[in-house]
C-alpha cells in the first residue's frame, strides 16, 4: 500500500518536473495563438474500464479544465473546444440529457474559477434548441466572464461547421436584397466577421485525441490552414504533457501556407 502511494508520488512528481521544462522549452518556440480541440474518445476511456459512457464526459470536463490552464501559461490566446455538435442530439436521450446538465453545472461550478484565472467563457452554436436552464447559465457565464483578458475558451454547443456558414450567406444573401452589400464587396474578410469567431484569430492548430483522423464538421471555415495533431490517447488521458507534446509537434511544422520554403525554388 505504502509502495504504491510512493511509486505514485515519484510518478507524479516526474511528471511535474518533465511538464515543467517542457513547457520553458516550449516557450521559447512559436505559440499557436488558437487551438482548436475535438474531445474525442470519452465513451471508449469509459467503456475500457467498465463504467458508462458518461463517466468519460465527466472525466472529461477534469481534461478540459488541465489544457485551459497549461493553454494559458503558455501565453495561447484562445481554445475552442467541440463539446456538442448539431448532429449530438441523434445520440440516446439518456446520453443528451447527462451532458445538457453537466454543460449547465460546469457553468454554475467553474464560474469563480473562470474568473480567478481570468478565463472569457463565449459559447458557439445554435441555442434555440438548448434547454432554457442550460440557455441561462450560458448567457450567465458569457456576462460574467466578459472582462477577462488572459483567455478565451469557445465552447462549441450544438455547433456544425456547415451550419454556421449556412447562416452567414442566410445573412450575406439578405443584405445583398437589401442592398446593403455588393455582390463585388463579398470576401474572406466579409464572411470571417460573420462567424462566431469574428474578430479571433483563426485556429492554427487542431487537436483530436481518441484515434479518428476526420474534422467532423468542426470549424469547417477556420481551420483551412489549421496543421492537424492526430493522438489514440482517449480525452480523458489527455495530460498538460500530451498537449504540450502537440504544440512541440507544431512547432515543427513548416507552414508555407501555399507558397514555397524561402530559399526554394
Ligand atoms: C466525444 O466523445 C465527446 C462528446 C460528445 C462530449 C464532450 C463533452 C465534454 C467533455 C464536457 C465538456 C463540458 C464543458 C461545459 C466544457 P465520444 O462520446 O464520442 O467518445 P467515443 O468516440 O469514445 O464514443
């Protein structure tokens, strides 16, 4: 018994030292000032050790809260994290309604949190169909979260990629009729400050943990030059060391977005 506590505590502590130069090494190099995460693998982290489904949501939540805070210290300005897309709602009620009330207690829970370690909470996707309690908290935890400045998370619910766009040329469309807008006045810069990441920077990196390697309708806009980190680790396993193992993966990247190498030729 006493072994195990001690094999654990030298365990956790090298963790700690490794996590620690990892990231003053980490900080020397290039911070993707977005990421973008897909929280995949929650059920099977579940399911491998017996447990329902939902106890990988929540163990979940314990990831998302350790990647926030790492995100911050390495100087990351904004994370956007898929909590539940438009086509969730097909999962079993059961499944829907446990995470509706854990999206509702994590905003009534963390509130203080968020506020100490200066985190702007801004929820994205559709509302309407959320229930009027989770609707709350969320317009709750946006308000009063507003004036923070160290980061911000977007907390992507009921969102879909292609939703969002379909409600920006829903909207482009009727400013046109309206003649409000030019056909010719259509741009990238046009559609970006109608997504609800207006004014943020796009994401540079994207993060899917639990082995699938698809965007699932995530960001479908945003992420056109994202470089795409692919891990098996299932969410819940997802450590501040892995996820600084993903930004040293980006830091390796060349990203020549469609031009050529300097010096190439
Ligand atoms: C995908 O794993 C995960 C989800 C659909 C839900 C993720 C939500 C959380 C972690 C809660 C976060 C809450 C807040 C408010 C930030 P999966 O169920 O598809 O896993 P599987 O592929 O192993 O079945």
């Amino acid at each position: 018994m006493l072994k195990k506590l001690i094999d654990k505590l030298v365990t956790n502590q090298e963790v700690a030292t490794t996590s620690k130069r990892n990231l003053e090494e980490i900080k020397q190099g290039p911070i993707p000032e977005h990421v973008a995460i897909i929280m995949d693998g929650n059920g099977r982290w579940a399911k491998q050790r017996g447990l329902p489904r939902t106890a990988g949501h929540q163990a979940g939540v314990d990831s998302l809260k350790k990647i926030v805070e790492c995100a911050a210290k390495i100087g990351i300005g904004y994370i956007t994290a898929y909590t539940f897309s438009t086509e969730n709602w097909k999962r079993p009620q059961s499944e829907v309604d446990f995470l509706m009330k854990l999206f509702q207690q994590v905003f009534e829970k963390e509130l203080d949190r968020f506020n100490q370690q200066g985190v702007k909470v801004k929820i994205i996707g559709y509302k309407d169909r959320l229930p009027d309690s989770v609707k709350q908290v969320a317009e709750q935890v946006m308000k009063k979260t507003e004036n923070n400045q160290k980061i911000i998370i977007n907390i992507a619910l009921d969102y879909g990629g292609r939703a969002e766009i379909i409600e920006v040329i829903k909207n482009i469309a009727s400013r046109v009729k309206d003649e409000q807008l030019k056909i010719e006045e259509i741009d990238e810069a046009e559609i970006a400050a109608q997504l609800y990441t207006a004014d943020q920077p796009d994401p540079e990196l994207l993060i899917r943990p639990g082995g699938e390697e698809r965007l699932s309708n995530f960001l479908l806009w945003q992420i056109a030059y994202a470089e795409l980190y692919f891990t098996q680790t299932y969410w819940p396993d997802f450590t501040a060391e892995t996820f600084l193992q993903a930004i040293a993966d980006f830091q390796n990247r060349e990203r020549r977005f469609g031009g050529l190498k300097e010096g190439r030729c």
